[in-house]
C-alpha cells in the first residue's frame, strides 16, 4: 500500500490519512483485505478520500463482494461528503 509499508506503525498513526484517487482499478485480493484492515484499524480517525468515480461504482472494484459491503459500509455511512469537483471538459460545463 504506497509508502505505508515503509513507515514505523504503517498507516495506521497518523491524525489524518489520505487515499487520493481511490477506486482508480480494481483491487487485488490481497489489496482489498490490507485496506479493509487499514480502514477497520483507523476507524474513528481522519480519513480523506478523493475518487473519479461515485461510491456506488467501487463495489465491483473488489473481487470479494462479502469485503466490499463490509468496508465501503464503514467508509460510506461513516462519512460525510464534502463536495464535488468536476473535470475540466466534462459535459454541462461548456468546455470541450
């Protein structure tokens, strides 16, 4: 996972963590199951998620349907949406 790995004590001690890009492909098991322990560790700590795509379209990102509910459920109604930033050239925007 990144850099984490790296670090004494992991991802797991920092005040805040950040995952940019989230849900860019689809998870191996073995990356799924290191983020769910990772989110289920740190849980009642920041966490920031950036992601290109909707929470609803990271469930057939993970190739274990039973981890997917289990951690997007911690991550989903845990959390609180902050907002959302549109590309640049997206449709409605009036910019191709």
């Amino acid at each position: 996972m990144g850099r984490c790995g790296l670090l004494p004590g992991g991802c797991v001690r920092p005040d805040v963590l950040i995952l940019d890009d989230f849900a860019m492909r689809q998870l191996s098991a073995a990356h799924a199951d290191d983020l769910y322990e990772l989110v289920s560790e740190r849980q009642g700590r920041s966490l920031i998620i950036t992601s290109n795509r909707a929470p609803s379209d990271w469930y057939p990102l993970f190739p274990n349907p039973v981890v997917a509910e289990s951690l997007l459920d911690r991550l989903i109604n845990t959390s609180q949406a902050v907002g959302q930033v549109a590309a640049i050239g997206a449709p409605g925007w009036g910019i191709t």
